[in-house]
C-alpha cells in the first residue's frame, strides 16, 4: 500500500491494498458512506484486494481542492 497521498495528472492518488477482496470491498464501503455525506464521489477502481483512489474536484475544472484534501484524510482515518 503507498503510505501517502501522490499528484498525479492533477488527481491525488493512493493505492490500497489489503488481504483479500472482501477487505477491499469493505473497505470501499466504509469511503463510499464518508463520501456521500461529504458529497464528494471518489475515482477509482478495484482489482481483487487492491483499491486505487483518484480524487479531483470536477466542479472546479477537475482539480485538486479542499474538498479533495478533506475526504483524504477522512480515507485516511480508515486505514490508521
């Protein structure tokens, strides 16, 4: 798992891995409910037990903002 937040092509990214895909999963449905009551919806996409997040504003041009550095560090918060 990539330990930290990275820009890439305008989007934070960050790459999450986990034992299995049922973790993985779980995982994306605890991002999904924090997501939506920040309402603001991730990029990203899952392969098995890896889950890669991409995150821009697309309100704003599809760049990074506060709203993007906010659910962040709530992913984050999951993963501590």
């Amino acid at each position: 798992m990539s330990t930290a937040w990275t820009e890439e092509a305008g989007k934070l990214c960050r790459t999450f891995r986990f034992a299995d895909f049922s973790e993985a999963f779980a995982f994306m449905a605890r991002v999904a409910l924090i997501a939506e009551k920040q309402n603001h919806h991730p990029e990203w996409t899952n392969v098995w037990n890896t889950v890669h997040i991409r995150l821009c504003t697309h309100s704003a041009g599809d760049v990074i903002t506060d709203k993007d550095r906010k659910l962040a560090a709530a992913i984050d918060g999951l993963v501590k």
